[in-house]
C-alpha cells in the first residue's frame, strides 16, 4: 500500500539529502517526493511502500513525519494527454483531487479526501 508522507523541512542545502538519506539507510525505497516552495520552512512529500519503517527511520534522523495518508499510484504510458485522460476520468466521477504528482517508472500518485471513489475512478478498487 502506497503513502504519502509530510515531512516539514527547513529550506536550506542538504535538507532533502538528510531526509533521503534516513529513509534509505533503512532500507525503504524512496519511490518519489516533491517539494516547493521558497519559505524557511517547506512541506517536502514523499511517496513509500511501507509508512511505519520510513516514519521510524525519519524518527532516528531527528527528523518527524507531520501528516501521512495513502495514495492512489497508477503506472502510465509516457504519452501526451495520460494525464488529462485520468484526471477526466476522476472529474467524471465527481471526486475532487488534492495531490498529483510523478513518482519512478512512469506512475502518478493522485491523493483525495474520498480515497474509495478515487480508487474506483482510476480502476483501482
């Protein structure tokens, strides 16, 4: 089951390195993260396959997870229009999308306060 992962992180050089390296050094795949902003404090997110070891991994590097939830992760055709198709496809189904973003190998992750409607929508239930 995929996550996402909210890791409030200063904004200076190294942050993502610190935190990229306590969830590896664990052991835990890294599948994907974004981050922006250009505040003293930015929210960094972080898609993992296993939320408790990457959480207890950040833990050990001092660092704390604020919010975590699971996603919706779809693997996609490099094409033009992949998105607009699926995110058609949620839209029809009346079901309103907080959080988008590219992970490894070609997938989405696509995050939505009703996760079960999100879910049937992307063929996922």
């Amino acid at each position: 089951m995929p996550y996402d992962l909210v890791i409030e992180i200063n904004n200076e050089p190294g942050a993502l390195a610190r935190v990229a390296a306590g969830i590896s050094d664990a052991g835990v795949n890294l599948a994907a993260a974004t981050c922006m902003g250009t505040a003293d404090s930015v929210e960094l997110h972080v898609l993992v396959p296993h939320a408790e070891a990457a959480r207890h991994a950040l833990a050990l590097s001092q660092l704390a997870v604020s919010r975590e939830r699971e996603v919706v992760v779809v693997e996609v055709e490099d094409r033009p229009g992949v998105l607009a198709d699926l995110t058609r496809k949620v839209a029809n189904s009346g079901v309103d999308l907080d959080l988008v973003y590219v992970a490894t190998r070609n997938r989405l992750v696509f995050g939505a306060e009703d996760l079960a409607g999100l879910k049937a929508a992307l063929g996922q239930a």
